[in-house]
C-alpha cells in the first residue's frame, strides 16, 4: 500500500519553491557546511585523544619510575634518587607540553585551512543560488 504523504510531501516541496532561487544549491551549501563541522569535530575528537595518550603514557612512566625507587632504594638513597627523577621527568615534562603545543598548533593549521577554503566556496555558492 502506498503512503499518502509521499505525493503530499512532493507536493509541498515544489509549491515551496521560491522563485529564482536554487533551493538545491542551498541544501547543497549546508550539506558541505555540515562536512566541515563533522571534519573539526573528528579533528578537535583526534588532538584530545592524543594528548591525553601522551599525558596518560607520562604518567605511568613517573609513576614506574618512582615505584623502582621505593622498592630498589634504601630509605636514605631514596630521597636524592627522586629529586633525580623529578628534574629529569619536570625536564620532560616541558618537552611534553612542546610535542603538545605543536599537535595542537599543526591541527588548527589544518582547521584553519579547511574552513577558511569553505568559507570561499560559501561565497561562491551563495552568488550561485539567486538564478538568472
């Protein structure tokens, strides 16, 4: 049996047309800006994992490291073994948040470039939707 509201809805769609504009160019347009919504959300969704990934990996090493001073180290070497651990995982640390600094910096090039491409595009499409 068929649906009634499929030739209803058809029928709605054409008396909706509104006269010399491309109503196709503009859900295409959207179409797109929804792509490059999606392209900065998987991106945004990528750097935050990997970041995390780097910082969890850190913080199991610090704590391995560590957890081999307390357990191979007598009570007074103990002490001078984690000043030595804490300089070298500080210095690290700031190596760390440079490898950070440049995921972050590299993918909001990306970002950047993407939208900024878009937005051409946009302006384009946008001359194209009235029609001659």
């Amino acid at each position: 049996m068929a649906n009634p509201n499929v030739n209803e809805k058809s029928e709605t769609s054409s008396k909706s047309k509104i006269p010399n504009i491309d109503t196709d160019a503009i859900m295409n347009s959207y179409k797109k800006n929804l792509e490059i919504l999606g392209l900065v959300n998987k991106m945004s969704v990528e750097i935050c994992s990997g970041v995390a990934k780097l910082q969890g990996a850190f913080v199991k090493q610090i704590l391995s490291d560590l957890g081999d001073v307390a357990k191979n180290s007598k009570p007074s070497e103990a002490f001078g073994k984690f000043s030595e651990l804490t300089h070298g995982h500080f210095m690290k640390a700031i190596e760390n948040s440079k490898q950070i600094s440049e995921m972050i910096n590299a993918t909001h090039g990306d970002l950047t470039n993407a939208i900024n491409k878009r937005l051409k595009e946009s302006m384009e499409e946008a001359k194209n939707i009235i029609k001659k």
